[in-house]
C-alpha cells in the first residue's frame, strides 16, 4: 500500500508500519530507549545524531510537543520509531501533536511496528544499521543503506556543537554570560543537552559553552574555575582533539592558581578516560534509558540513572593516578571514574537527567564543591 | 543490622473489601523470601481460605484470632525475634503498633523488622505525616485533623466547603467521603469519627477533578531507593484508588512532572525511613491554578501529596503484577537486612533488585463492585472503598488493555457495547438530551455511561468538563466509538478486523457490531475468518525491562502483534482455568483450588498453564506455574491460549502429534465451570468430570430424574415461567417455599417466602430479571443445613469430612457458619449423608471434586433418617481449603491427580467417609457491610458475606469464640443488648432473653419483644422502632453505644423488612455485632458462658498435641 513505510536493518530484516513524521528517507544507527516518558528531550538530545531511535514504550506522543522540553535547539534524531503516535495529545503544556513536530522539523518516523520484537533483534543481534523508507523494494533500500556512511566512523561530535560559544542566562542561551563573581564554568560541548547548562546556572554558576574543536589556550583564556566535558553522540576514539584538549586540561589551573577541576558527563567521560589512557569499546546495544542502576564503589550506595551511550569504558589501561569509583550493576562496565590526585571526575550516566530520574543531581555538586574550592 | 533467626509474621485475617487477597499474596511471598534466607518464620492468620496459611509456606503456621491478646500467647510461646508488620494490610500494622503499645515487643524481646514503628505512625497520623511533608518542603492539601464534631465545624468555616473527610486508622478509607453541602459534612463527619478506633478524622480542601497518581517505592535499611512503578487514575480525585480505574505506567504526565512526582515519593520515604515498600498518592493539577504563581519558566505543575501507606498494598500488589517486580518478596528480605543490590532480579536472573522496571505495554486495572448482588446498594463511587475485588488486563494499545480488563470483569458477560437499558431514552445529537439522561458522575457504570455519550455524539471535551476525567483518556474512548462505527459500517477485511483486535475488540463484538446478513454475524464466524486471515494473538512476555534483557519468565499476555514470544513447549501439560476477580460468592478459596491444582500438575511431571485475571492472587504470581497468561477468563481468550499452547507430546496424545493441552475448570468457581460448555463444543478436552456431568448437575429436569433414579429425596417444587403457576405449585406444596431465578450464582434473588401475596409480588420483580428464564419454586425446610464435600475417581468416593451449619436452611451456605466435624447428627444420620453422597458421585460420573448441600429434617433423630438433597456442585466449593486445613487431606492435590488418571487407592485413600479429627473447627463468614451503604445485612438465602475465618479447638465452646472474636461477632459478659424479634421466631427466642439475662446483660427491646421480655419476668428498657416515635429510639441506643450488641429477626419481605433496616445499618456502621439469626445468637451465648480457648499451631491440633483426654 502507497501510506505504508517500512523500517530495514542491515541485516534484512523489515518492519512495516505507517509513516507519521516528514515524508523522508533516513539511514541511521538503530537503537532502542526503554524511558516511559520524556520523548521530546530524547529526540532533542545530540547524543543521539547519526541515529533512528526505537522507543520501547508503546504509547509515545501522549503529551504532545512544548517550549519547555528542548534539550537542544533542533530534533537530533535521524528518525523516530514507536508502536503508536498519539494524535490527540492532552497536555496544558502541548503546543503540538509529535507527528506535526516531526513534519515540521523534516525528521522521518514510523508507527505501528512491533517495537518489542525490533528490541528483541537489537538486543540479540547488536546494534545495526537501519533505514526508514517507503516506496522501493527491501533489495533497493537495502543498497542504499549500504552505501551509506557507516554510523562507527564518523565523528558526529562536529556537527552538533555549537559553532560559537555562548552563555546561559534565566534559562536560556545569552550571547555573553555574565561572571559577576560567580564560579565559572566552561563547557565543552560536544553535543550537550541544555539542562547541564540549566543545571549550573540555578547553583549558581556562570556558564560558558564552547564549541568541541575549541584549543586548549582558549578555553584557558576564558579564565574557567572549573571544565565539564559534556555528552555527545558517536565514537570517542574519532575524537583525537578532544582527547589532546582533555589531556591538556587536565594538568591546567584556575585563574586562582589551583589545579583545574573537571566533570566529564558521558562522551566527555569516555573522552576524558581516554586522555588517562583507558581504552573505550562498543557496547553490543548500548544504555539507553531512565532505569540504569550503577552502584558507588565507595558507599555501595546504589543510584538509579539516566543512560545513553553506546560506547564504554575498557579500564584496563587507565592510568594508576585514576580510579574507577562506579560500575553499572547491570552489566559492571565502568560508570564512573575520578583522578586520585587532581579534582577531576567523570560518570558515564546523565547526571542532568532530562529525561529520567533526578538523583543524580548530587554529583554536579560535588564537582562545584571542587569548583568553589 | 543482624539477621533475625525467626519472625513472626502477622496476616491480614478474613477478606473485607479494602483489604482482599492480595494480603495473601504478599504473605506468601514474603514467607518464601524470608525462609530462603534461613529464617524461621512464624504465621498468624485468621483466614484460612488462603494459600499463606498452608502447611509448607511458613515454618509454623497458626491460624488463630488476629487479637493482641492471641499474638502475645504467641509470641511467648513461639519467642520470636522479630516481627515483620508490613505484610498483613493495615490489619497487621495496627496490631504491631498495638503490640508496641502494650509493651509486648519489650517484654519479650521482638524487634518490630522493615519499616521501624516510629515511621509507620509518622505515615499513619494524619497530623505527624502533615508535620513531615512541611518539613522537608513537600505540598499538601489545606486541611485539618479534628477529633470533634465542634471542632469539626469551626475547621470547616476555615477552609470552606467542599471538603473530604477522612478518618485516621481505617480500612479502604471506610468512613470518609466528599462533602459538598453542610448536610452531608454533619453526616460523614460524624460516620468518619465513629469508624476511627482513635476517634479523628482529617477534612482538607476537596481536590476533585485533579489528577490522582501513586507511585511504589522501594527503600532498604542502607538508604537506596527506587520507584517499582507509577499509576494514573482515569478517575481524578475524588474516588478511592480501589475505586478508580487504574493505569500503569502513568499517561498524560510529561518527563518533568513523572520525574517531579519520583522525586517526592523518594524524598518522603528517606524522611519517613520506610525499609521495604511504600505507596505515595499525589494529586497532580490538570492544568495551573488561577491567581496562583509559578517558578519563573512556569513549568511547574502544581502537586499534593495525599497520603503513604508506609506497607505493601494493594497498589503494591497491582505493581508487582503490572511489572514483575516482586515487591513483597523484595520487602521481605528487605526486613531481615539485605540491601536492593544484594537481592537477584528473579525475572531476567542476573540482573538485581535495584533497578526500576520499564514496561513496554500498558496495564489497566478495573474495581469488581458487588453492585450486582446489592440492586439496592448506593452505586456512586467515592472516598470510601466499595470494590470487592479487581481485573487487569495488559496490552500493547491502552484501548486493547481496558476492553480485555472489562472482558474480564465478567458481569453478565458485558462488553463495552452494554448499555444501561434506562439509557435508550436519551436522544442521540441532542447532547442535553444525553447528559440528563446517562448519570456520568463517578458510579461503577461510569465508563459505559461515557461510551454511551460519545457514542451519542457528546464530545470528548463535553465529558472531561463535566467528569473531570483526562482528555487522552476519552480520545481513545472516542478512537473504540470510531472503529464501533466502521463495524458496523463497513465490510468487514483483514485489515480492519486487524485494527479491531489491535485496540481489543472481541470476536462477540465484532459479530455483534457486523452486518448479520453478512459473514461475520456470529462470533464464531468471526474468529474462522480471523483465523482464515491469520489474525491470531501473538502473546508478548512481562519481563521487567522491555525486552532489553533476556529474562525467563513464564508471563505473558496477547496481542496482536506480529512476534509470538510464548512458542508452545512439547510434553504433557494442563491448563488451569482461574476464578477470576474476588466477589462475593467467589472468593479467594478458588484461587486457593488453583494454586494447588498447579502445584500437584508439577508434581505429577505435567507442566502447568495458569490463567487468570485477577492480579491481587498468589495464582498469577509468575513462580506459581510453568506459564501463566494474564487474560480474561471468557472462550475466545482461553480457546487461543489452547490454540497457542498446541504441541507434541501432550497428555493423551499419540506420538508425535501436536496436541492442544486439557482444561481443568474444578477449580476456578463458577467462572472456570462456565466454560466447560463452550470449551467441549469447541472440541476441547476438559479433564475431570465431564461436561455431562456438570450440565447433570445444573440442569434440574436431568438432575430430578437422576436423584429419583439414586433414590434420594429432594424438596418438593417445580420450575415455572408463568406467574399464574407459581402460587399453584406453591399451595400444592406448602409455604414457606424457597424462590429463585434458574442459573444464577451465590443464590442471587433468592427468598424465602411465606404467602401467596409475597410470592406475586417477588414473581412480578423477579420474572423481569431472569428474561423469560424458569423461576425455581421449592419447599422451604427448615431443618439441619449439612455440607459435604468428596473426591470421586469413578470408582470410589473419598469423602473427608461433614459439616454442619449453625444457622439452619434458608440462610446461604456461603453465610453460615460451618462446623467441622458435624457434632448434632446422629450416626445413622452420617451413614445416611455417606452413602447418599458416595451414590451421587458415582452416578453423576465425578472425576474430581464434588460438593453437596443438604438438609437434614429435626424429628429424624429417633425413626428413619430424613436427608434431602438440596444442591450438588461438581467442583471445588467453598469449603475445600477449610475442610483440607483441619482435616489434613490434600483435597485438590488428590483430585488433580484423579483428572490425571490416579485412582484414590494408588494415592493411598479408600472410599468411605475420611477419619473423623479430634477436634472442632468453626468457618465463620466476614461481611463488608459497613462499607455498602443502603445494603440490608440480614442473613439469608442470598449471600452476602466477602470473607471467612476460622475458629479452631479441641472443644466446640472454644471453636465457636475464636471465630466470632476474629468475626468480629463476640460476646462481652453483661454487655448490654438490644433486641427486635419477629413474631414468627417469639416462642424460639425466650430461651435466648433467659440466657442474656442469667449472663447479667441489660436488655433493650423494642414494643412487642419488650412485651415477650417482661412476660419473661425480666426487665427491659423500651425503645422506640421508629425515629420519630419517642426516645430513646433502636439508632439513638446504638449510635450512642449504650448497647455492645443487636438481635434483630426479620418478619418477611419487603415492607416488613424495612422496619429492621434502620436497626441492622446503624449497629453495622457502629460496628456493634447484629446477628440476624437466632442460631448464631445461640452459639454466641453458649461460647461466651464457656469463654476459654486454646492457641497452638495448626498442625497440633491436627496431632493431638495437649489434647484433653
């Protein structure tokens, strides 16, 4: 039938369903989120660039769209995947069906597939590539997947980060932040998600975001009393600049003189990581969720968390001035990690939440504990 | 903390609504949890109708009064040291915070485990908790916690009405309601003070129509925490969360508020220090408050916390099975020290205990109200709990769950299609016609009531208005309304019919709704062209974590969906029909049966297929069977789940053809029964007795003839459908005659009636109930009631005890109380009820179990015994997990293995009446009247009771007191009594006035009993029938507690019967004893002169232990 869409994978398999969002074709890595809630900060959030994300949830949509919920100024996603859109939103918040978010915005997705089966495949299989297409044969669209650039190799971070740098003031982006006395802190942005700056703005913080290839020097020149190295999408072994700007930062001082604190969140975790020589690998399906526990080694406290990546860290090779302080008790790869010397710290879950659980919060006020000094 | 060596684990005692089998789910599993651990554990209940009291799910099991003076006996007989409280309901934390209070726990030495004492009464006070929640920062509602009625007032010119009273310490919120005018307020108030064992209640400012959202959360003793689950109410605020039909995960709140709500549930446990589960109601606004003023990006929705039941719950209960996460279980090793991360994930079995499950469905809950028993009950729903029971249903669409839910609400089989016939009035397109006439108010036909409405062109809009119910909700009521119209207009294709299952749509209702002139006008039409099409249910795993681990659990429900996740497993297995929500009539004893039934497949190496609607039951915990399908017990789900279940080497089967597993319906009450019929038409094998013989025992013509055949008498009456004949047949046999419409369960519209002008007035009502059906006229005898239950493998009959009813025929078995063993026959009498019974199993071809009714004539002492036959059920009846407990023979054990093809004697047993025990066990029934205003609570041939406890002793005395003390029907010395005697029981009742008096209590009477009294030579205070008349009057004397009991006999019917309304309701809301019968006043009076009992487990009364020679 003409209204049909299908999604394929890589390996042959296709889903028929309805098509809701713009009339595109889309190619991308194929992963699944299993948060109940919280669709508009996943398909805003950069992290997920380069990728047709699956949500696990059958009824998405039911809120609508608002102004609120943008955890980036564009739709990130490649394309969109849920068993049912809601058309009829109930929200005092909603400004907008999901289907008409995604028509306007240009981002491709599917309806009425069944998503637990597609999990079912992720998850036994791995991750693969994938397409959202309609009206060519599975041998056609399959071609022209396989022409497409392969999600692995490339570096993604470049297109989501900012250009220029830019502050964040009464909740929202400000061409300049204002120091006023207040710590400040630099921002790498490799694809972060605006509640991080939202986050360090209500501590009390002035923030700076600086684009991802931004040198060593100028970030210094900033005049930062602390650096957190946010998430993003893709890869971290791709991000040799990244790691150099991590690894520079990482012997750097604040402008009082003091060793320089860092947080890394995510791809700046695993970047970071890699700048205190630990290897980072695939994850055969990744951590995409608001349901991950990870356990503190330290307090064996365990905390519900935020997750999306794709990549881990491998701390075979870490260096012996760091240590890894929290594993995922779903799967003990490393979640987090800190320097035994230096105020520096880093966790591969999403301590600014947006979407998922808030009791995370705590660790940005560990590291504004190290900021303030 | 260190580890207890053994705990004492208090139950929930009868089932009452508000408080219904999910207590012995919990139970259960918590005894699991905890003896896994290496603990002993140590088990008061009252209840014994539940699989928590079996021998085998604690160490030591004592099914004794829940009284604080029984579980001291206890506790310093059994010197436990610790005591887990937050596992029997509020039954349970009550008697902990009582024991607390009487200093036992200090006296002996019991730690109180989990959620420590201190925390429990910051939840349970309303004012303490309200302290809290300011403390850490957290909004309430405006309110005030009074103790007065004077107080009360002052309170509510503060905060204005409307306003919601809630009374402190009280079951389901019994007591408490909305009050919108300062009548209702004087009203409620004063109910919600008297329902208060400690005399307070809150008002607060009413939230109606705001949203209603719980969460479950975990804390254990190292300070971790996690949420299990979150539920939205379709109902707003307003009605009880039993009431409400329920939603998880929750639908229409965005991350930020899922996520606002989350994080206060977490922060109140840390502050209360709960460790192990909790429940934290919200209520969350629908949109911002006027003249109110927000955080400065305005994303705040505006919140109140409602309240915390610091325990596992009912909600808990629905969480657990909504997402698989045990939550008993988890709370329970919780209470003996482990942290979330030290317990295994049970479902994917590596993950742990800390983590948060995600669902990739959508669940729906729906109440089961006992409105259909109660025509005259008040139907609107509220604050106060009225549900007996509750359905849920899972699917992959919200539409698909709800309809499947009211599949399995099995109330005179309605779809959503029912309509009120009341409703055809209103005009369809005429919205004002509509609202005037469909009452969308909050009652249990609320959710037709609005179908009807859009279904008559009101809008979604229109109705979220008036009801308050969310938008989403009624978008997809609009979205059934829609695909109802293309039914009905459009031919019927694969791609519609498709749709139509996606979003839960019955093969009834699609050949309801299909053009009969077409196809697919039947429903079994229907289902081959689906079949035809390969539209087959595709059923998807509860695996608590959307598909993102592989788990191995053996739960599943259908959808239509292309991958099938329950492929079929080769080798003999046997699928077990469940009973289905608790009501009354169907109680949890049935779950009881299955659990058993599935046991004893396991252990006879045949795999086990639960089937069940009801998430409350230890049968759909997932460990229960080898595969349990959450679905409605109706034909088309089960005939699929057979369909899908079709496999090599099945019992019975032929080499290495597939073959569709049997079905065993002894056990699921009526609900599993009624589907013997359907399941043998479609060709499949129903193991145990056959259909034949169950249509033998239902079909009245064919069971006459069979018992005149046997040779064993029955009543004399006839079956009519001619108002005309009914007073013929009566005269013919003689009133009183026992009335009742053929084929209806727990004797629903059955009276018994005493004159011609009676039996015109019950066949004018009745004929219009029944459609047409036969009206069954019999001979109302009153003697001795006797109930027997036996076990037949075709060749012998195991029968392992009598019972005898205290209160004589006429009152429902279900409502009598049952003595095992029967201690007033005489033994030609039992030899007679032996052999009668032993012939009817054989000659209606049992293979199973087999219950009868009979009723055994007084002058039959000295000449030849005359038993009639009155009833025979071939199945598991009420009184099997009674009769097995204090008899000690495995009744559904042995009978599933009959179904198997093991004869009695190959099990060990010969036929013949089982050996009689040494000991003395009293059933009791346990109403919820207090909770169902306008129901009349007297005692007769229809049923009415929710629950059942057990009294247990060497001596009769002693069995009789504790089942009243744990039916709340004891006796005090010198209590002063009310009495209101119909003329008819006079003459029986002066033995009974002598007797209170000699026991040195007060008599009250009222005008003609007070004449009987005197005439007795013993003094009586005269008190008015009716207000109005004089004072004091029968509501002033109750209600002012000058009695500590009531006796009041009813005349007739009807009018008469209103004269004792007053009487009966107001004792019942005092929560004073009423007894409607003069038997049960008897025995009261006789255990009460002898007033001693023991307390001792359960297995030593069985053994002997201490027996008084």
């Amino acid at each position: 039938m003409a209204d049909n869409a299908y999604l394929i994978l890589s390996d042959g398999t296709s889903f028929e369903g309805e098509p809701f969002g713009a009339p595109a074709w889309a190619s991308g890595e194929v992963v699944f989120n299993t948060s109940m809630t919280g669709y508009q900060e996943v398909l805003t959030d950069p992290s997920y660039a380069g990728q047709i994300v699956v949500m696990t949830y059958p009824l998405i949509g039911n809120y609508g769209v608002n102004e609120h919920d943008f955890e980036s100024r564009a739709v990130q996603v490649r394309g969109f995947v849920v068993r049912e859109a809601c058309d009829e939103p109930s929200h005092w918040l909603s400004t907008s069906t999901l289907g008409d978010f995604l028509k306007a915005r240009g981002i491709p997705a599917i309806q009425g597939i069944d998503t637990r089966a597609l999990t079912r495949r992720t998850r036994t299989q791995g991750v693969m590539m994938g397409a959202l297409t309609n009206g060519e044969t599975l041998p056609q669209a399959l071609d022209r997947l396989e022409s497409q650039p392969a999600y692995d190799g490339t570096d993604f971070v470049r297109t989501v980060s900012t250009n220029a740098p830019y502050g964040w003031e009464r909740n929202r982006p400000v061409m300049r932040a204002r120091i006023g006395g207040k710590p400040h802190v630099v921002v790498v942005d490799f694809g972060l998600k605006y509640n991080i700056l939202r986050i360090l703005a209500e501590k009390g913080c002035a923030v700076t975001a600086v684009p991802a290839t931004t040198q060593l020097e100028q970030v210094l020149a900033l005049r930062p009393d602390g650096v957190l190295l946010s998430p993003g999408p893709g890869d971290p072994a791709l991000l040799e600049y990244a790691v150099e700007l991590a690894g520079g930062l990482l012997g750097a001082t604040t402008p009082g003189g003091k060793p320089l604190p860092m947080m890394g969140i995510c791809l700046g975790h695993q970047v970071l990581a890699r700048a205190l020589g630990a290897d980072t690998f695939k994850l055969k399906f990744g951590h995409r969720g608001a349901n991950h526990p990870v356990q503190e080694l330290a307090s064996g406290e365990v905390h519900i968390t935020s997750q999306n990546h794709g990549y881990a860290v491998d701390a075979a090779r870490l260096t012996k001035e760091a240590e890894v302080t929290h594993l995922s008790l779903n799967d003990g790869t490393v979640e987090g990690l800190r320097h035994r010397r230096l105020p520096v710290l880093s966790i591969q879950y999403h301590s600014e939440a947006s979407p998922g659980p808030r009791d995370n919060v705590y660790i940005f006020d560990r590291f504004l504990e190290m900021v303030r000094g | 903390m260190t580890k207890p060596t053994k705990v004492l684990i208090i139950g929930s005692g009868p089932i009452v609504i508000g408080q219904a089998a999910e207590f012995d789910y919990a139970g259960t599993q918590a005894c699991k949890s905890v003896r896994e651990e290496g603990v002993i554990t140590v088990l008061v209940n009252s209840n014994p109708a539940t699989i928590m009291t079996d021998e085998g799910i604690a160490d030591i099991v004592y099914i004794e009064p829940l009284t604080v003076e029984v579980l001291e006996r206890i506790i310093a007989r059994e010197r436990p040291d610790g005591l887990l409280p937050t596992l029997g309901g509020q039954t349970g934390l009550n008697l902990a915070v009582e024991l607390a209070d009487a200093g036992v726990l200090e006296r002996y030495n019991v730690r109180l485990l989990g959620t420590p004492l201190e925390a429990i009464r910051k939840a349970e006070d309303r004012e303490l908790f309200k302290q809290l929640l300011l403390e850490i920062g957290e909004p309430v509602p405006r309110s005030a916690s009074v103790s007065s009625m004077e107080m009360a007032w002052q309170e509510a010119e503060r905060l204005g009405l409307p306003l919601v009273v809630r009374p402190a310490y009280t079951l389901g919120g019994t007591g408490g309601g909305v009050a919108n005018t300062r009548e209702e307020f004087a009203e409620i108030c004063a109910g919600g003070l008297a329902a208060s064992p400690i005399n307070q209640v809150l008002i607060e400012q009413s939230l109606v129509g705001w949203k209603e959202i719980e969460y479950e959360v975990m804390r254990d003793g190292a300070g971790n925490c996690i949420t299990v689950c979150n539920m939205e109410n379709l109902d707003p605020m307003g009605v009880h969360t039993g009431d409400s039909i329920v939603v998880a995960p929750s639908q229409t709140l965005t991350d930020k508020e899922y996520q606002m709500l989350r994080s206060a549930s977490l922060k109140i446990i840390r502050a209360l220090g709960v460790e192990g589960g909790c429940n934290v109601q919200f209520g969350l606004a629908p949109r911002p408050l006027q003249g109110e003023r927000y955080s400065p990006d305005g994303i705040n929705t505006p919140y109140v916390v409602i309240e915390v039941n610091p325990r596992v719950s009912r909600s808990s209960a629905l969480a657990s099975k909504a997402t698989g996460y045990p939550i008993a279980r988890v709370a329970a090793k919780i209470a003996v020290g482990k942290r979330l991360d030290e317990i295994t994930n049970q479902v994917t079995g590596e993950s742990t205990a800390a983590f948060e499950p995600a669902l990739d469905y959508c669940v729906v809950k729906i109440p089961r109200w006992p409105f259909d028993k109660f025509a005259g009950g008040d139907r609107t729903i509220n604050t106060q709990m009225k549900a007996t029971g509750e359905v849920m249903a899972i699917g992959r669409t919200f539409e698909a769950a709800l309809q499947k839910a009211v599949r399995s609400w099995e109330v005179g089989g309605r779809s959503l299609l029912w309509e009120d016939p009341a409703w055809r009035l209103a005009e369809a397109d005429s919205p004002a016609s509509v609202l005037d006439h469909l009452h969308l108010g909050p009652t249990d036909q609320r959710l037709w009531a609005v179908m009807a409405a859009l279904r008559r062109g009101v809008t979604g809009r229109d109705i979220a208005l008036r009801t308050g119910i969310d938008l989403w909700f009624l978008s997809k009521l609009e979205k059934l309304v829609a695909m109802e119209r293309r039914l009905l207009g459009e031919p019927l294709t694969p791609v519609l019919m498709r749709d139509a299952k996606r979003l839960g749509f019955s093969d009834d209702q699609i050949a309801q709704l299909g053009d009969s002139s077409r196809t697919e006008g039947l429903p079994e039409r229907v289902r081959a062209l689906r079949k035809e099409w390969g539209i087959v249910p595709a059923y998807k795993m509860v695996d608590t974590c959307a598909a993102e681990f592989s788990a191995a659990t053996p739960y599943f429900y259908s959808s239509y969906e292309p991958e099938n996740e329950a492929l079929p497993e080769p080798g003999p297995k046997a699928v077990v029909i469940g009973s289905g929500p608790i009501r009354i009539g169907q109680g949890i004893e049935f779950d009881y049966c299955s659990v058993h039934a599935a046991w004893a497949l396991d252990e006879a190496g045949v795999k086990s297929v639960m089937v069940n609607s009801n998430p409350e039951t230890v049968s759909t915990d997932f460990d229960t069977s080898d595969r349990l399908y959450f679905e409605p017990l109706d034909e088309e789900s089960l005939r699929n789940i057979l369909e899908n279940e079709e496999a090599p080497g099945g019992l019975g089967a032929q080499g290495d053809h597939p073959s569709m597993p049997p079905s065993i319906v002894q056990f699921g009450g009526q609900t599993a029964i009624n589907l013997a019929g359907p399941l043998d038409r479609a060709g499949q094998a129903i193991l145990g007795s056959s259909v034949d013989s169950i249509d033998l025992a239902e079909d009245r013509r064919r069971f006459e003839g069979l018992m005149d055949h046997l040779g064993i008498p029955q009543p004399p009456g006839a079956a009519i459908t001619v108002t005309g004949d009914a007073v013929k047949v009566a005269e013919a046999i003689g009133y009183p005659v026992l009335v009742r419409p053929s084929y209806v369960l727990g004797g629903r519209a059955m009276e018994i009636v005493h004159n011609d002008a009676d039996l015109i007035e019950y066949m004018n009502n009745a004929v219009g109930i029944s459609e047409g059906r036969p009206i069954l006229i019999d001979k109302y005898l009153d003697g001795k009631e006797v109930e027997v239950d036996a076990l037949c493998d075709g060749e012998r009959v195991l029968i392992p005890g009598v019972m005898e009813h205290i209160e004589r025929a006429g009152v429902h078995s279900g409502d009598s109380m049952a003595v095992y063993p029967a201690l007033n026959l005489s033994v030609r009498e039992v030899e007679t009820l032996v052999d009668y019974t032993t012939r009817i199993a054989l000659g209606m071809r049992v293979r199973g179990l087999m219950n009868v009714q009979y009723v055994v004539m007084a002058e039959s002492g000295a000449g030849e015994p005359q038993v009639l036959v009155l009833e025979v059920n071939p199945r598991a009846s009420r009184t099997v997990p009674f009769l097995s407990k204090v008899t000690g023979v495995p009744m559904v054990r042995i009978a599933t293995h009959i179904m198997l093809g093991r004869s009695l004697q190959s099990q060990g047993y010969d036929g013949g009446l089982w050996k009689r025990q040494r000991l003395v066990a009293v059933k009791a029934p346990v109403f919820s009247m207090a909770k169902l205003m306008g129901v009349d609570t007297y005692l007769g041939p229809e049923m009415k009771s929710t629950g059942e406890v057990m009294g247990i002793d060497y001596t009769f005395e002693g069995a009789v007191i504790k089942a009243l003390l744990s039916s709340n029907l004891a006796l005090r010395t010198g209590d002063p009594v009310l009495l209101s005697i119909a003329d008819r029981d006079k003459e029986e009742a002066k033995a009974i006035i002598t007797a209170f008096h000699n026991l040195g209590s007060p008599l009250y009477a009222t005008e003609g009993t007070a004449r009987l009294v005197e005439s007795l030579g013993v003094p009586v205070r005269l008190v008015a029938m009716k207000i109005g008349e004089g004072h004091p009057d029968v509501v002033d004397v109750i209600r002012g507690r000058e009695v500590g009991a009531v006796v009041n006999t009813i005349t007739g019917r009807r009018n008469p019967l209103r004269d004792g309304f007053e009487i009966r309701r107001t004792a019942t809301e005092a929560r004073i004893p009423c007894f409607t019968s003069l038997d049960t006043v008897r025995a009261a009076l006789h255990s009460l002169a002898y007033g001693d009992y023991r307390v001792q487990p359960l297995r030593d009364y069985l053994a002997g232990v201490d027996r008084p020679e």
